[in-house]
C-alpha cells in the first residue's frame, strides 16, 4: 500500500515519517496522554 501526502508519494509509512521527521512513538504518546 502506498501513501500519498502533500501530493507525494511515499512506498512505506516509514519513508513518510522519515521524510517530515516525524516520531510515530511520540505521536502516540502525546495522543494518548490527551
């Protein structure tokens, strides 16, 4: 499955996240505390 953001396209959530420096760990930790 690929991922399309900001009309680009990435293979992998991976390259997504690594592409925007983005944490999913920390993503899912600032959501869940809310």
């Amino acid at each position: 499955m690929a991922y399309c953001y900001d009309g680009k396209t990435y293979e992998t959530i991976k390259e997504m996240a690594e592409e925007y420096g983005i944490d999913r760990q920390r993503i899912y930790s600032f959501r869940r505390r809310g």
